[in-house]
C-alpha cells in the first residue's frame, strides 16, 4: 500500500500535511481496482463505464478519489453507511421484483382456475334452487296438515333431500370463491367433490366441470401457489 499508486496526492506533494484522510483516497485506489482490475491512474472513467456494475457505487468510488482531501469522505463510517444504502436498495429491488414476479404466476394460475371454477359455481347454484321445492313441499304440509297422512313421510323426505342439496350448493360456492382467489386449498378440494356428487341437479355440470377443477388443483404448481397465498 506504500507504492505510488496507492498513495493520496498530499502524501507526495505535502507528506507534512497527511492525516486520516489518506488512507480514505488509498482504500479508493482499492475499490477502484476491485471493480475494474485497474488503476484509477490519470484521467480514468467510472468504474460503471468498464464493468457492469451499480452506476451507484461510481459517485462513492470517485468521492473517495477526490485529489482534495476536504472534498473526500471525511471518515471512513461514511463510506460504510453509503455502500449499505447502495446494497439495501439493491435488495429492496430484488425483493420488489421477486414478489412482481410471484404476482405475475399467481395471475396466471387464477385464470386457470376461473373457467372451471365459474361453472362449479353455476352448479352450485343449481342445487340453491332446491330451497324452492323444499319450500313447496312444507308450506304444502303445514297448509293441508298432511304430515299425518301416508304421503306425509315421501313429501318430507323429499324436503330434507331439497334442503340438504340447497346447503352443498352453497357449500359448493364458498369453496370456489375461495378457489379463485387461491384461498384454503382444502375447501376448495371439497366443494369441487361436492360439486360432482350424483345426488343433485348440479351435478350435471358438476362432473365434468369437476373433473377439470381437480386436474388444475391437483398440479404442484397450484399447490403451490394456494400455499403462497395462504402464507401471507
């Protein structure tokens, strides 16, 4: 470090006058020859202009250079707190651009799910429908009090089965509202069997929108990305 080239201007031309400062402009030296494999030796270019490197780390390269030791970083905590900023940003940006580009997947997987989503989601409302018969058949009882006639017992078994189908159909739906914003994975598993079981109207639908549900959930990217999702 004793050689001409790592020496600060003032120790050659006034050594009297050298203090801390000097060893400021030989870390520069350093740093300069880190960057680029050469010596900051006359007339030389920023370290950005001959490797690719942070544009950013010029302005502390070429303030640590300055030929007047006044004009230098004054200390050499200084430098420490410029190249963390420039390393802070640098990660900041990493991060920024990971989660656009997590976004980005996440967008692509919600549009795989929608098409079948959106017809489980008719389906569901198809079983919904069966509130109306159950309706009927109970008001049909209580009016004409047949609940103490033989028909009674199919007419209320007919009920249960409308109310129990009403209730998977909305079952159905909250778990594929879920399915397409990629929340709780397991719901949106269920509602989909749900959908495709052969006790109701929706059904129809169900099965092969279903069937089609199930083959997206099923892929690990889409696991993935529920689990993502859930995770934050």
């Amino acid at each position: 470090m004793g050689t001409p080239h790592y020496m600060a201007p003032e120790q050659i031309e006034h050594p009297q006058e050298v203090d801390h400062r000097a060893d400021i402009y030989s870390l520069g030296v350093v740093f300069y020859e880190m960057l680029t494999g050469e010596l900051p030796i006359g007339l030389f270019a920023p370290p950005s202009k001959k490797v690719h490197v942070d544009v950013r780390l010029d302005e502390i390269v070429l303030h640590t250079l300055e030929k007047e030791p006044a004009r230098r970083y004054q200390h050499a905590s200084e430098i420490k707190t410029d190249v963390e900023t420039v390393a802070g940003k640098g990660r900041d940006a990493d991060v920024r651009y990971t989660r656009e580009g997590t976004k980005s997947k996440l967008d692509v997987i919600r549009q795989q799910v929608q098409k079948p989503a959106d017809g489980l989601i008719i389906a569901g409302g198809i079983n919904i429908l069966c509130i109306i018969p159950f309706t009927l058949l109970m008001g049909s009882m209580i009016l004409t009090r047949s609940m103490l006639l033989p028909q009674a017992g199919l007419d209320a078994k007919v009920a249960a089965l409308s109310l129990l189908v009403t209730c998977m159909g909305a079952v159905i739906i909250y778990g594929v509202m879920r399915m397409k914003e990629l929340e709780n994975y397991k719901w949106a598993v269920i509602s989909t069997v749900l959908a495709m079981l052969p006790v109701s109207p929706g059904c129809v639908l169900g099965v092969p929108c279903g069937i089609w549900a199930l083959a997206v959930l099923l892929r690990k990217e889409v696991r993935t990305a529920f689990a993502v999702v859930s995770g934050r």
